[in-house]
C-alpha cells in the first residue's frame, strides 16, 4: 500500500480537526460532519495498491515541444563543444523514440 496525500498529512489533521470541533448545535449534525471530514480526510491521503501489472499508455498521444530559439541557444557551451540547439535537438529525437517504444510511460499508468 502506497500513500501518497494532496495536503501533507500534519496539515491535514489540522484542518480535520478544526472543522470537526466547529460549533454544531444538533448532536446528529456533529456526527455527518465526523464522518464527512473522516472521508475527506482519507480521500486526501490518496492510498494506492500496486498490482504489479503496468499498462502501457495509448498510442494516439499528442505532444508538443517548446523550444527557445533565441540567439543564446546558438552558444557552444553544452558539455563542452556542441550547441544547445543541438542537444535540444537530440533530447527531442530520445524523447521521441521512447514514446513510440511506450517506455517512458508505462510506470506511471
């Protein structure tokens, strides 16, 4: 089991409490209202059970590359001797051969 919260949990046991504790007159509304903040705070904590299974992300995927072509992505300075440009460049053409391999994704769906 994998917990992975929204709101980190500290806070939100603060809010939980504070909305528990908030005046109610009627002793069956403070009981919807212990067992809403109960659920909330449960939803928040976003728990997850792998599976071991991993599936692979759909193939009909659109992707967009921002690049900077300004005048300083023509210095020489990355890794020494080639152009940003260029790794710019050859970033996309990985990024792009992995997708089409589904490998970059296929942990994380």
């Amino acid at each position: 089991m994998i917990v992975n919260p929204i709101i980190p949990i500290w806070l939100m046991l603060i809010i939980c409490t504070v909305l528990i504790f908030l005046i109610v007159k009627n002793k069956e509304h403070k009981l919807k209202r212990v067992i809403i903040v109960t659920l909330l705070f449960v939803i928040n904590l976003r728990i997850m059970l792998p599976n071991g299974k991993n599936r692979e992300i759909s193939s009909n995927l659109d992707v967009v590359f921002v690049i900077d072509n300004t005048i300083s992505m023509i210095a020489d300075d990355y890794e020494g001797k080639v152009s940003r440009l260029e790794a710019v460049k050859e970033d996309m053409e990985f990024i792009v051969d992995k997708l089409n391999r589904s490998e970059i994704f296929s942990y994380y769906f």
